[in-house]
C-alpha cells in the first residue's frame, strides 16, 4: 500500500509515475485506483481500426464462400425452387468428362504459367546482375515489368490477334520459311491450350524476373568473389550461391504463378472461352458459364468449392517445402 497527496493507492508510486509501466493510476471521487491496461487498450484501439477491413472481408469474402458451399449441396436455377442433392454436385465434377477435362487442363497450365516463368526468371535475373551500367539495368527492367501494367484481358485480345491466320506469330514462321507450321492456333485442338498457356508465360515471366532480381540484391557479393577465386564457373556459382540464396523468392514466385494457373479466367475467356470444344476448358471459365450460361447454380458452386480445395492442396505443401531451411 502507498501513500500518494495523503490517500492510499493499492500500487507503488512508480507505476503511477513511470511512463513504461502497464499499469495507470486513476483518481475518482474516491481516491486513487489501479486503472487498465495500456496494452489491453491499445489492442482494442487496433481492433477497431481494423474493424471496417474485417466488416468488408466478412460481407464479400466469408459470406459468399459460404453460401457457394451452401448453394452446392442443391440442383437450383437461380430462380426457381431448390432442391437438395446432397453430394450430387461433387460426383459430377469428378464423373462428367467435361468437369473433370476442366481441372486437367488448369493443371496443365502449370507448366506455362509456373515452370517456364520461373526457369526463364531465373535466367534473365542471373544475367541482368551482371550488368554494370545502371542505365541498361534500367532498362532491362522496365521492359520486364511492362506485361504487368497490361491487364490480362487485353494481352488476351493483343495475342488473340497475333495468333490468327495472318497474324505477326504465322507472319514471323513464312519468314522463317516455316510455312508449314502455320495454323490458326487458338482453333486448333492440339495447339489451343498450349498457345493460351504462352499468353500466361509472357504475362508471369516479367513479375518472376523482377522478384528473383531483388532476391539476387541482398544475396552477399563477396560469396561471388569468393566463389570465383576458388574457379568456380558461372553455373557453379548459380547452382551453389543463386539458388539456395533465393529460396524464399521462389518460392513466392511458384506459389503466386500456380495461383494463377488454377484460377485462371480472364486470358482464357478473352482468347477462347474454354474452345475450340472443351479444348481450353478452365474450371474458372466453367464455374462461369455453369452460373451465368447454362443456370446451374449448385454445379457451378461445387466446381468453385472444389477448385479452391484444389489450390489449397497444391499451395499448402509448397509453401510449407519452401519454408523449410
């Protein structure tokens, strides 16, 4: 107990008086009395400033996740009655050929939109570091990142129009006295997925390029000179410096870039919309046109409840690896 202007306090005088302690003293009509937390109140003051992004998570996040799992227990229109199917939904996304092609082909783009990026990222950000001239560093930059400020959809139209016929892709092979490798490309069965997949290594491989070139600054340069004195090569140095150095970097990369393959939607609704037939099919694009074409509410929010398990199946233990030291 102690004394403060002749009234008892129930705490000491420092924690009254020292600015870093978590108590307060408060003098009401009856004295002075141990106050709260400055800490309970400062969380609380962090609460609230938080609280409008949690009210917007909430209304356009949580609660139309969870009424997508909800409409996918039911056949229903969007207008008229439902009714429930329990896991109907869910067998046909794994039965219906359609369904299924779907899914296989967004894993397919994982080779375009993750693999060839990150290798080619790899490679252009090793030798961009060995540029000494800031200007052309510069440069080399800034027309790697221009794909960036592209929006899909319109890279989708622009390589839309150099795939046709007589497009600079068919123009640039009779150049080359190619001519018998020119097709129309996104009408072709074979070559249509393949084709949209490049849209998506042009698009990743600038942001892989420049995530791995700042990886690559903070690694230390006497590990190079080191390296170089003991005669390790270039590739010696990339595979026993450059790779473990930017582990956490590629790890992002991969994760953001599979992402992006399995989510897919706007460069493969702008270029094909999922054809020709079901060629280029996407589950992005099916949940789509199951919704807003074809008026299968419940099918379409089984296909998106499941394409999300999907990503996080494959992204979980990605990041988890890369974590790893």
């Amino acid at each position: 107990m102690t004394t403060v202007d002749g009234l008892t306090a129930p705490v000491d005088v420092a924690d009254a008086t020292d600015p870093t302690s978590r108590r307060v003293l408060r003098r009401g009509g009856g004295g002075w009395s141990a106050g709260g937390s400055v800490g309970s109140r400062a969380r609380w003051a962090g609460w609230l400033f938080a609280l409008p992004a949690l009210v917007m998570y909430g209304v356009f996040e949580l609660y139309p996740i969870v009424t997508a799992v909800q409409y996918s227990f039911f056949d229903w229109d969007g207008i008229s009655a439902s009714t429930p199917v329990g896991l109907a939904n869910y067998t046909r996304v794994f039965t219906e050929p359609q369904l299924l092609a779907s899914i296989v082909h967004s894993f397919v783009l994982i080779i375009f939109f993750t693999f060839l990026p990150v290798l080619l990222g790899l490679v252009v950000a090793s030798i961009v570091r060995e540029i000494r001239s800031k200007w052309a560093g510069g440069a080399a930059r800034t027309l790697m990142f221009l794909p960036q400020i592209i929006p899909g959809a319109a890279s989708a139209i622009a390589w839309t129009w150099m795939y046709s016929p007589d497009g600079a892709v068919n123009q640039m092979l009779r150049a080359l006295g190619l001519e018998s490798l020119t097709r129309a490309w996104l009408g072709d069965f074979t070559w249509a997925l393949p084709a949209v997949g490049i849209i998506g290594t042009w698009l990743a491989t600038g942001l892989c390029t420049l995530l791995l070139m700042a990886g690559i600054g903070k690694i230390d340069a006497s590990l190079y000179e080191a390296a170089s004195l003991d005669g390790a090569n270039r590739i010696q140095q990339f595979r026993a410096i450059t790779l473990p150095g930017l582990r956490q970097e590629i790890g992002v990369c991969v994760t953001i870039t599979i992402i992006a393959a399995l989510a897919s939607f706007d460069v493969v609704f702008m270029s094909t919309q999922g054809g020709p037939g079901y060629s280029t099919q996407v589950p992005g694009v099916q949940v789509y046109q199951l919704a807003f074409t074809e008026n299968r509410i419940g099918q379409s929010s089984a296909l998106a409840v499941v394409l999300s398990l999907i990503v996080l199946a494959v992204i979980l233990p990605i990041q988890r690896f890369f974590r790893e030291k």
